[in-house]
C-alpha cells in the first residue's frame, strides 16, 4: 500500500498516489484468537525456575554448556486437537499447553507457580484488515482484527473456555492445581455470556495472522496461482498473506511450504 499498490480511495486519503489499483490489499485478515487460562500450581513451574536473575543465569550456562534445560523446550509442551461439537467431521479448536504463565510475555511471569492452559479456534469466520495510517513508513499501520465478530466465533470460544475448565477439574490435574487464578472459579462454567464476555477481554493472538494478499482470481484476489501480484510484472507475495483461508493449525511449516513452492516457480520460469 505504501507503494502505492491497494484500494485507490484509501490511498489518496492516506496521501499516497496510486500505481496500480487492487483493492484486496490489507483485506480479508484472519488469524487464531487464544484464550489463556491459567492455573496456580502447588509445585514449582518455570515460573519458579526465571522470576531471579541468577537463575536466568544459571539456565543460560546450562544451555550453553550442554544444550539442555529450560532454554531447550518448545513454547507449548503439549498440544491437542478437540471437538467442541461431536457432529463436526474435524477438530475445531487446539490446545496448547505451557508451563508458566504471565499476563504478556514481555512482562515476565506471574510470581506464583503456575501454568498455561491456551485455546483457539481452529477455523474462525471473523476477517479483519490492515489500513494505513498515513504516508510515513514509520507510522505503525492500523490493524483491525475484528476477533469473535460471528455467532460461530463466539459460540466455538465459549465452547474451548468450557471444555478447559472441565478438564482442570478431573484428575490427575486437580492433584496439581491450587487455585483456578482466571478466568476466576466464581465464573460460573455454565455462564455463557459471562464467559464469552471473559474471553474477549483476556484473549490475544496467537501470532497466525494471514489472508491479507489472498491468492486467486476474484475481484479481491491478490496474487495469482503462481503468487504473482496481478497486473505488475516481476512481483511475486510468498508468506501467509496469500491463504485465502486460514489453515486449521500452527502456520509455521505452511509458511515454508509456501516459500519453497515460490523457490521452485522461479526456478522453473527461469528455467523456461
């Protein structure tokens, strides 16, 4: 957009002349909402192991010395694809399970013991945009998520925050568990509203965004079959941007997929 490829309007009004008109650009935006519930712990977590800057010390040599400890784990430790529905022919929502907790990752952790129990929606129908915010590159773009904008968004959260909650309920977990710390017990379980209103004031991104250059050939199409920008020569998009839906879980391997398929449509037009 800042290149003067988008929505013509938009463009003018950001003070930007338009080089070619595709009004798909920064449209069509989705990603996967997590709702994180946390659960204070009666034994230590990692939340025990980085609160002091002496064992963040300690860990660091651990892995630099023999590639172990807690710099070695994944983000989530265990993961788990349910239904919120039995009719459904698929999953809708993942698990993601972490052992610590805090109320943003740039904050540092909670100072109790505790852990992370995220959901989110597999398949969400809600779509956002990016819009400009003006000419400058350094300005941040203005970016509408438009989270739980459906009835179907709505119900499948409420639904994953339900289903959460009863399995921190029923052994081996309740052995562990101290304290339900949020949403809050007093939540009733059966409280849909309430839940849903808790889920859209606790829950974030789970960093999946993608949809905004989709691939195809409609009015909103950004890029064709071959991830060429339509109508400019020598311009190819090769990330999440070009999904016209979203994929049903993490977006990693299918961004380098993407990225290697792009590899080889260049290497074959080259090549012709």
């Amino acid at each position: 957009m800042l290149s003067g490829i988008g929505d013509p309007g938009e463009l003018r009004d950001n003070g930007i002349e338009p080089v070619h008109a595709l009004s798909g650009v920064g449209r069509g935006l989705q990603d996967h909402l997590q709702a994180r519930l946390v659960y204070k712990c009666n034994e230590p977590t990692l939340n025990d192991e980085v609160r002091s800057l002496f064992n963040q010390a300690r860990i660091a040599l651990k892995y630099a010395l023999f590639r172990a400890g807690p710099m070695t784990m994944a983000a989530s430790l265990a993961t788990g694809f349910l239904k919120t529905r039995p009719e459904l022919e698929t999953p809708d929502i993942q698990f993601h399970v972490q052992p610590w907790s805090a109320d943003s990752p740039g904050e540092g952790v909670h100072p109790f013991s505790a852990f992370t129990m995220s959901v989110c929606q597999l398949r969400p129908e809600s779509r956002g945009e990016i819009r400009l915010a003006g000419p400058d590159p350094r300005q941040y773009p203005k970016i509408i998520p438009r989270y739980l904008s459906t009835e179907t968004d709505c119900r499948t959260i409420v639904e994953a925050v339900k289903i959460a909650r009863k399995i921190a309920r029923h052994a081996p977990l309740t052995s562990k568990i101290s304290e339900e710390f949020r949403p809050a017990a007093s939540l009733d379980m059966e409280d849909d509203d309430g839940t849903l209103d808790w889920a859209r004031q606790n829950s974030v991104s789970i960093y999946h965004p993608t949809g905004t250059c989709k691939m195809g050939t409609g009015d909103t199409a950004v890029v064709d079959p071959r991830l060429k920008v339509h109508g400019i020569e020598g311009l190819r998009v090769a990330d999440c941007s070009i999904m016209p839906e979203i994929v049903s879980g993490n977006t990693n391997a299918p961004a380098i997929m993407i990225g290697e398929k792009a590899s080889d449509l260049i290497r074959a037009s080259l090549a012709g």
